[in-house]
C-alpha cells in the first residue's frame, strides 16, 4: 500500500470506529465511561489526521503535471 493511504486511511477509519461508539453508547446507555471512550478514540484520530497533513504538506506532490497545447479558442473538441 502506498504511505499516504496508510497515513490517511487509519485515522480516518478511528475517526469512524470512536464517532460510531460515542453516538450508539449515547443511545445506549447515555453518558457514561465507553461513551467518553470513543470521544477520546475520535480526537485521537483528528490528531493523527492532523499529523498526517503536516507531514505530507512539505512533500512534492506525486502527481506531474504537463501543459497541454491550445486546440483554440476553448471550445470542446468537436463542439460548434
């Protein structure tokens, strides 16, 4: 797998897991300790999101981009 997926993939997937433990122990139970567990769970994962984007806002990006020569006056091809 690509590092970026991995960078960006698991805390998304925590953010999910603690969002889904807080709303349903909410429901549940009302507020108690595994609802301020997936609180907690959740903003973890916001601080791994946001190390992630502090990491990979230094880098070159992976994508090269070309120029493309001018087919007129921006018109679509084959458009009249």
């Amino acid at each position: 797998m690509h590092s970026d997926t991995i960078a960006f993939g698991v805390p998304v997937a925590g953010l999910v897991l603690g969002a889904a433990i807080l709303v349903g122990s909410l429901f549940l139970g009302g507020l108690s300790i595994v609802s301020v567990g997936g609180g907690a769970i959740g903003l973890l994962a916001i601080a791994a999101l946001a190390l992630a984007v502090a990491r990979s806002a230094g880098e070159e990006p992976a994508v090269e981009l070309t120029e493309r020569e001018d087919d007129g006056p921006g018109l679509a091809r084959g458009a009249k």
